[in-house]
C-alpha cells in the first residue's frame, strides 16, 4: 500500500494539487461515462448506427490533431493547456443539460460535446503527462502515476454508484451538470499550484509545426523501446476496442444481464485496477519496467479468455463477469502505469510533448478500426466465437511483448540519456 503511505511525493504540496485536481475531473468523467450514452439510449432513441459515430467521433481528435498538439505543447508552458482543457470541458458538458431544459437536445448535440471534449483531452491530457515530469523529475514517475492511477480506479469503484442515484434522481442530462462542475473545481485547484514551470527551451524556434512533428514522429520510429510500445500498445488498443464493441452485447443477450448488474460489474472491476495501482510500482521494482507491461497484456489476455468462457447458464454471471473485468482491469492498469512512466523517462525534456501526442496518435488513432473489427467477428463467429478470437490474438501480443520485445530490456528507468536503450535486440524481429 506504498501509494497511499504519508510520505514520498505526498510530502510535495503541488504535486498534491495536481493529484487533487485530477482526481476531482477523474471523478466526475465517470459519472459522465454513464450518463452520455444513457442520454442517447434513454432520451434520446439512438440507433446502433448513431451510438457508432457517437464513438468514432470522440476518438477523431486523436487523430486529427494530436500530431500539432505535441508540438503546441512544446513550444509553450503546459499548465494553460491544462487550464483550458477544464474550462473547455466543462463548459462543453453544460451544452448537454442546457440543451435538454431547452427542448432542444438532439444526437447532433451529443457529438458536438463528445468531439469538444476529446479535443480538449487530447491537448490538455497531453500537456498533464508532459507537466508532471517537469514537476516532479522523471524519477518519480512510476511512482507518480501509481498514485493517479490509484485515485481514478477508486473513482471508478465508487463514481458509477454515485451516478445511478443522480441519474434516477434527476436525469441523466442534469447528472452530466456534476461533471462540468468538476472541472471548473480541477480548474481552481490547478490556479493553486504555486511551482513556476520554465519556459521550453527551443533549439530550433525557427523550424515549421510539420518539421517538429516529423521530429516526434522519427523520434518514436528510431528509439527501439518507444517503437516496441507504440505499437503494441496500438495492438492492444485494436484488441481492447474489438472487446467494447461487443461486452456489452454479450452481457446483456448471452448473459441476460441488465443495467443495473452491468453498473455493478463495473464497479467491481475497479477494485482490479485499484490493486494494480498500489502494487504496480512494487511489481515494476521487482519484475522490470518492460516485463510488467508484458505480464499486464498477460492478464488482459487471461480475462478476455474468461469473458468467453462465461457459461451462459450461470446462476452467477455478475460474480463471474466482475471477475473477469477485475483482472482485467489489473492488467490494463499495470501496463498502462509503467508504459506511461518508461515512455516518458526515455524521452529528452524538448520533445516530451512531441512524444506523448504521437504515442497517442499512434495508439489511438486506430480504434475505431478495432469496434469495427469486433462487430465483423460477432457476426461471423458468434459473440463468444468473437471473444475467444480476441483471447488468442491477446496471447500472441503477450508472448510478443515477454519474448521478442525490445522493451522487455527495460529494467529500470532511465534516469540519464546515456541510459537510453537506443540498440536493437539481436534475438527481436525487425518489426515489433
């Protein structure tokens, strides 16, 4: 329990504020994450078709602009990215209550929120990875983001129970309202912290926007570990949306599942999350930074094979389903907590920005690919033909990642850039 004992970086006050503040608008996107889409369904009659491009629109400023927004973000200080995005977001989510007392809400409303929200997350979440290594120093960053992984999954246990009772209480559309108000609280907490972040240093000022973009992007092609992770990571974001586009389906028409018990199992899924953040800097120590992004594909892989492997006559399907989205919850966020520290500690301070907006683009850009993929599946194979092809596909991005992987080779973060593993791995294939 190392990410919640009194010392460390609890004993730095902004770092604490920074954690406030994201823990606060953590908080509220999970009430949101609930009430949006039931907004559509419920209020709103939306078709399949419409809740599609409700999904591939809020993943479309990934890749529309995270590229130039590794490129604003290193030209400027981060904290104003970070501002905006909060202010944007919750005056972006305020549309949706507003339309609904107005008469006047529609899908098309919902798309508008759903892309100004994401574009405010691709810049101003790009600019918060980039921030807390110039906060902090990057080596604290297994430990920093253990702690934020740890307040989002507490968020995630908690925060869907919270949104049930708004919702059945005052609407879905008036339950959004509490999450535009928490990024307006995550807006003053960030005013409050007091470090003065220095201004980038520009080695090349005078270079165009496509110039330093194509630096981010030979950045991360010609650094063996940052391209072993971009596209892994890429491949697991494929497998993870295949999975989204068909869960819910399977829970609710294989496993005769409704709402409420879904709300359930996703609640309980968090306490997997919740253990992975305060074990995963333990576990990183003891097993390496690579393999534990390794060993956390693994347990994905395991619990897609467990999602399909759900009888469907079970008098416990909420048991065995929040099992199964417990580890799974485990694994995604062991990786994710040291993916994020180990592509951040191998990178130069000047093209942080750069880095992160293109490992984004690279990883995320993709996905609605994936839901595609999945629905294809479900309709060839059956929707536990679908997971169990989604399981295999896990467990060869897992054996890769263990075996083959230059980023297996990470041990420990690097703390200087002569540590920087820059060479390939004579037993990895040329493609990773």
């Amino acid at each position: 329990m190392r990410v919640f004992r009194p010392g460390g970086l609890w004993r730095n006050p902004d770092f604490v504020r920074l954690w406030s503040a994201q823990g606060i608008s953590d908080f509220g996107s999970h009430i949101s994450r609930l009430a949006l889409p039931l907004t559509a369904a419920l209020l709103l009659h939306a078709t399949p078709m419409e809740m599609g491009v409700l999904m591939a629109i809020e993943v479309l400023p990934f890749a529309l602009f995270s590229l130039h927004a590794g490129v604003w973000i290193d030209r400027a200080r981060r904290m104003p990215f970070m501002m905006m995005r909060d202010i944007g977001c919750a005056l972006s989510l305020a549309l949706v209550p507003l339309a609904w007392a107005l008469d006047c809400l529609s899908m098309p409303v919902l798309w508008v929120v759903g892309f100004l929200c994401m574009t405010g997350e691709v810049i101003g979440g790009s600019a918060h990875q980039s921030y807390v290594a110039t906060l902090i120093g990057k080596d604290r960053l297994v430990e920093a983001h253990s702690k934020f992984m740890a307040t989002a999954s507490t968020a995630q246990v908690t925060a869907p129970g919270l949104a049930g009772v708004l919702i059945q209480a005052l609407g879905a559309p008036l339950a959004i309202l509490f999450n535009a108000l928490s990024f307006m609280v995550s807006a003053l907490v960030l005013r409050r912290i007091e470090a003065v972040e220095p201004r980038p240093q520009l080695e090349n000022s005078g270079e165009s926007v496509w110039s330093e973009i194509r630096a981010g992007l030979q950045l991360v092609w010609q650094t063996p570990v940052l391209r072993a992770f971009a596209i892994q990571t890429a491949c697991w974001q494929l497998l993870n949306y295949m999975l989204a586009a068909i869960l819910v389906l399977f829970a609710t028409r294989e496993l005769g599942l409704d709402a409420g018990a879904m709300g359930v199992t996703f609640m309980l899924g968090g306490v997997g999350s919740l253990i992975a953040a305060v074990s995963a800097e333990h576990i990183g120590a003891r097993l390496g930074i690579g393999p534990s992004v390794g060993w956390g594909f693994a347990a994905t892989a395991v619990a897609w094979a467990g999602f399909a492997l759900i009888p469907s006559d079970t008098a416990w399907p909420v048991l065995w389903l929040s099992l199964a989205q417990s580890l799974f919850s485990f694994g995604a966020t062991l990786f994710s907590i040291n993916y994020l520290a180990a592509r951040a500690a191998v990178t130069p301070d000047a093209l942080l920005g750069r880095m992160i907006a293109t490992m984004r683009f690279a990883t995320v850009a993709p996905a609605p690919l994936g839901a595609l993929t999945g629905g294809a599946l479900a309709t060839l194979f059956g929707l536990r033909g679908a997971l169990a092809a989604i399981a295999v596909l896990g467990a060869a991005l897992t054996w890769h990642a263990l075996r083959r992987s230059p980023a297996r080779l990470l041990m420990r973060l690097p703390t200087r850039s002569s540590d920087i593993l820059t060479q390939e791995d004579p037993a990895s294939s040329p493609d990773h």
